[in-house]
C-alpha cells in the first residue's frame, strides 16, 4: 500500500469480508484521541469497543509493554512467568474471590466464556448439559460462545452449533426459575447486556438467579467482559450493590479492558470446588498467561487503583449521563459509570453515528435506535463536554431530533 487513498482497496482485496466495512484508516492515538491518514482528529469514545481503558499510548501500559517484551515475550503454558502469577493475583484481591479460587488466561472474551463453558460439563460430576443464557445476551462468536450468544442472526447459519443452550426471555425471573433444574449445569448472565441495548435487568433479577443456580446445583456465570475492570465504575459490575444485589458468582468471565489494548481475556473461578472442575488436560491455549499481555493487565490495574479512576468513572458517568439526558432528541439514557447508551427520540443511530464520525466523534450504533459510548476510563470531563456541546447539531444533521 503506497497511497493512502488506496487503503480500501488493499483492505478488502487482503482482509476476509466477514469483519465487514471499516469507516476510516486510523494511524495513531493519544489519550482519548485518534487521528486518521488525512490527519483528522476524532475523541474516541468507543475505545476499541470498552477495550482502551487506559486510553492511547498511556505511558505506564506503553512501559510495561516494552519492558516485558524486551524481557521475555512468549514462554507457553509449561511455564510460568512473574507478570503472569501477579496478574493473577491482582485479579483475585480485586474480585474479593474465596480462598481456593483461580484464574485461566486466555486471550478473548469469548475464549473466557467458553473455559467457562467446559467447566459447567463438568458440575454434578458431568451429564448435566443444559447452560440457561438470556435473550439479549452476547458471550462471543466461537462455538460455544455463539451458542450461548441470543442473535438468532448469529447463530443461524452455523446450526446446529453446541446443543444444550436455553434463552429466556431478558427480565422474566419465572421463565429463569422455570429452567433452573437438576439438569441445568449453568446460569450465564451479562450484568448489565452491551448488545442490546446497555441493558439492566430489573431488580431482582440477578438475585433470583444466584438462588436458583445454588438451589440446583449449578454454576452462575457472570460474563463481565465488557461490563468488568472499572467500566462501571467498580472493579466488576456485579459488585455495584445496585447492579449486584450482593451476590457472589461461581465464575466471572472477563476481557476487553483487562488487556488495555492487548489480547487477554481471564476466567476466574470462585472456591476450591468451581477451581476443581477442570484438571490438567482438560483445557488450555499456547498463549495462556503470555508475559507481555498479563504485564499490559497489570499495568491496566495498578494504574486504575493508583489514578483513583473507580470513583472518578462513578462520577463522571452520573455527570455525563445527567447531562444526556437534558438534551433534546435524547430519550433515555442506561448503562453505569462510563458504559452509557442513549435512546434516539426520533433517529436513526446508524445515521446519527456517521454524523458523529464526520463531526470528528467515534461512537457506537448499538442498535436501531441507541448509540453506545464506552470512552477510556481516563477521558476528561472537558472531553465529554465537547460531545456534549456537539450533539444537539449531530443530531440535527441525522435528523436525530423530534418533529
């Protein structure tokens, strides 16, 4: 590729279709800003989709990296490596996991839920095959996952895909009830649901399920890759009392944010027994626990805990959403701490996302009529002022307002 004009056309002569369109080549980051071939500059709220949570380029993620790889970049799952064992560590101080808990690396989000997955075919002793997931819910396009995943659009045409998968309808605590039985082997809930919408479940929800898992016998999974590491405003969604309820899983999955930019997703399990369900032989990957993604991890972690960026994702995330809320074309706005989505009055949020992305914003058509917005977690108050103060002339380009 020697001109930037001909990007698309060496992309999709070279990249397989099925990633789809992509809307602009961009060439470098900063912080909460990118900026395309041509130059042009863009505040990035979607953040790889709640991936950047450090934003671009943050120096101690860039160090950690650089030193890591510089070190020791790739010694598979014989052995073992420090950033590795403290990642690991780290994770389960923050979780508030039991004694004889553990965590599996891997490098997705989907790959975290499938582990997850393989453990709930082992509860009972194995032959339970029945994992209750929840219409709405996205676990990840891999087999297992895409199987747990609702979008019938999704799983249609790799049927019949991994028997076993029950989708109840998003919200019905009877219909969750009803199949929580003594051939159900897991529950796996979304806190808060990105595809559909930053969905919440009502009050209630998750408790019922967390009763209904323990009384049966089986797992309850908590997929928190996009909902975990300080989205929220708290280290994993689950342990916001007003999105928790106070539970305590079986198994939290995990990614996205963890690696900061990085491929790693973690499964962490609860208690010696949920750690006792896999042994050796049973599960693995080449790249688990790679020295340079779990130091990314653990830079990603220190530096949220050492800038305070918990409560000040808590506080902006009620600033920035009050403040949503106030603007004509807007409404609804859902979601927690810096995973938000606002309902479109009248627009088309496909429409509503190209006019953002021309005005120089990157968010996120989540569905027909909600833009997601999933910034890094260390995006400034005078940056979600300049969308704040841009939107109401997006809108107007989309035709995004009331008549």
């Amino acid at each position: 590729m020697t001109q930037s004009a001909d990007w698309r056309t060496h992309h999709s002569g070279s990249i397989l279709p099925a990633l789809g369109r992509p809307q602009r080549l961009l060439v470098r980051g900063q912080g909460a800003r990118v900026w395309d071939e041509t130059g042009k500059e863009y505040l990035d709220l979607l953040a790889g989709i709640a991936v950047n949570a450090l934003g671009h380029a943050h120096p101690a993620l860039v160090e950690a990296v650089s030193d890591q790889v510089a070190t020791l970049g790739q010694v598979s799952n014989y052995f073992a490596s420090q950033p590795q064992i403290a990642l690991a560590e780290k994770l389960l101080e923050v979780v508030a996991a039991p004694q004889g808990s553990a965590v599996y690396f891997c490098n997705s989000g989907a790959e975290a839920n499938e582990a997850a997955l393989k453990m709930s075919r082992r509860v009972a002793g194995g032959g339970r095959s029945k994992v209750v997931a929840v219409a709405g819910g996205f676990h990840g396009r891999t087999m297992g996952a895409l199987a747990m995943t609702s979008k019938e659009a999704f799983r249609a045409p790799f049927a019949p895909g991994v028997p076993g998968v029950v989708h109840v309808p998003h919200g019905d605590i009877e219909a969750l009830r009803r199949e929580v039985d003594d051939t159900c082997a897991a529950v796996i809930i979304e806190p808060i649901q990105g595809e559909a919408g930053v969905r919440r479940h009502p009050a209630g929800y998750l408790r019922a399920a967390r009763e209904a898992t323990r009384s049966a016998g089986a797992l309850l999974i908590l997929d928190e890759v996009q909902t975990g590491i300080g989205r929220c405003g708290s280290w994993f969604a689950f342990q916001d009392p007003d999105i928790g309820e106070g539970i305590v899983p079986d198994i939290v999955t995990c990614a996205k944010g963890l690696g900061g930019g990085l491929p790693l997703g973690a499964t962490l399990t609860f208690g010696d027994e949920v750690t006792g369900l896999l042994v050796p032989g049973q599960h693995g990957s080449t790249y688990s626990g790679n020295p340079v993604t779990t130091a990314a991890g653990l830079a990603v972690l220190t530096t949220i805990e050492r800038a305070g960026l918990l409560p000040a994702v808590r506080g902006l995330g009620q600033e920035f959403a009050g403040r949503l809320r106030l603007i004509d074309g807007v409404a609804a706005v859902s979601g927690a701490g810096l995973l938000i989505a606002l309902e479109l009055t009248a627009g088309n949020a496909k429409a509503v996302a190209e006019a953002a992305l021309d005005a120089g914003f990157i968010v996120n058509p989540v569905t027909d009529t909600r833009l997601r917005i999933a910034p890094p977690l260390t995006i400034t108050e005078g940056e979600l002022g300049e969308f704040l103060d841009a939107l109401p002339a997006i809108l107007d380009t989309a035709g995004g307002t009331a008549a």
